[in-house]
C-alpha cells in the first residue's frame, strides 16, 4: 500500500480519472491519504480524516511512509483562520493555506513532510465556538466539493466546523445524517443541531447547522442564515420554502 500528504494549499479530488470530471471534495493542506489505485496520470486515494474517495493527479502526489501516515492521520491540530501562511525553508517562499488545514507532526513551529520543512506561525486561534467558527463563512460561495471559505458546499462546511470540534464526520449529507442521535422536536433543537433536508423522492440533500430553533445556517448559493420551522427553510430572498426538513441530529 502507499501513502500520500497534501502540500499544497488545496487539491481537487475528482470523481473519475480525468480533468473534465466533477470535483467531489478536496484535500487541504497537510491532509494524508491512501493511494489504492494507478494510472499514468491519476491515482485513487482514501482522504484519512474522513474516508471519503476520489481521482487526484499524479503530479500532486507526496508519499510518505506507512508510520508517517498512521502518526500523521492521528495528529488533530488543525488552522480555524480563513486563510493563514506557512514558510517553505527551502526557497523562503509562502505557502497559503485553507480554514481547516492539518498540521502534523509540528515540533518548534516546524512542519516536516518529505524532505521539506515548513514553518508554522500562530495559526490557530483558541477557544473559537463552533457557531462563531460557522458565521465566519458568511457569504462564501456555494461551491460542489468545496471546503474552504473560497468555496465550499452544504455539507463540506457541516464537516469543516464540527471537525474543529473535534468530530469527524462523514463527507456527504446523507452519510452525515446516519450519524448522531435524532432531536425529535424543533422546540428541543440547540445550538449546533445538524438539519437535513430531503427531496420528493425522500433523498437527503441538503443539510445546515442550526443557530437556534428559529434560524440556521447553511450554504445555498452562499454561506447565509435563514429562517426555520417544521417545514424547512423559508427565504424571505425568495419568498418560498426553498428546502423541506427530514430530519434533526445532535452530534454533540
């Protein structure tokens, strides 16, 4: 078996082995991988945090050793700024990286993966709620497969604040929503309840995270808070019920 880091600020994981296909989620910087399969051009790879599975280039891979990987994929410490720095050593030039980048194995503010090494520079803020570290993707734009406050999709950014949290879930809503227990009254919701959203064929699709009983916030369009009740989202953007509640989930 191989192993893989991302040094690069974000790498796009794609459905098939191809440029043209659909991105279905990203690897952020510092982020480890299985690599279960090759091409000439593409590699197969198992995202560890959250074993979710796409197409990344070949020219984007790092490996590292089997130890690396179990270390690395272990080590918590993640950035919860929108975008910080990092110095690569070799060259003095800065790498920037994404809201929810891994950073393994630090030692004296010095990341290594290969044979390069990375300075680290007050990249984590404590003691940041989870609300708060969801309101700070106001306005970021819907983006399929997106994790990062330059994109990011529904349940990319219920993934990215609950796992500052220190609680990993699954990439996609309807995996998401087999997890936690169920809240079975709005009137019982808190803080942090997860929200999902189904369509006419009782497919879940969508999910938010709720603010309180009345309001939630999730990304359609844009990262935005809306309105709630038992039947879902209400726009007043659009003057409609623009997604119908299925289910309600508390994962803390």
């Amino acid at each position: 078996m191989e192993y893989g880091i991302s040094n690069l600020a974000i790498i796009a994981m794609r459905k098939e082995a191809r440029e043209q296909s659909e991105m279905v989620s990203q690897l952020l910087f510092g982020e480890v991988y299985e690599i279960m399969e090759r091409t000439e051009k593409w590699a197969r790879i198992i995202a560890a945090h959250d074993g979710y599975e796409g197409w990344i280039s070949f020219n984007q891979i790092t490996n590292i050793t089997e130890d690396e990987y179990r270390k690395f994929a272990a080590d918590n410490l993640l950035t919860n700024k929108a975008i910080s720095a990092v110095v690569k050593q070799s060259d003095s030039t800065l790498v920037y990286i994404p809201f929810g980048s891994s950073l393994p194995g630090v030692t004296d503010s010095v990341l290594r993966i290969g044979e390069e090494r990375y300075e680290i520079n007050n990249n984590t803020s404590a003691g940041v709620g989870m609300l708060a570290l969801a309101q700070s993707f106001l306005n970021a734009p819907y983006l399929w497969g997106g994790r990062t406050h330059f994109g990011i999709d529904c349940s990319g950014l219920v993934q990215a604040v609950f796992r500052q949290m220190g609680i990993n879930l699954k990439r996609d809503a309807y995996l998401q929503a087999e997890q936690g227990t169920a809240v079975d009254f709005l009137p019982e919701v808190k803080p942090g309840d997860v929200a999902f959203f189904d369509n006419d064929e009782g497919r879940i699709i969508h999910v938010g995270i709720m603010m309180n009983n009345e309001q939630i916030i999730h990304a359609s369009g844009r990262v935005k808070i809306e309105r709630m009740d038992g039947q879902g989202i209400y726009s007043e953007e659009f003057k409609r019920y623009t997604h119908k509640l299925r289910i309600i989930k508390r994962f803390l």
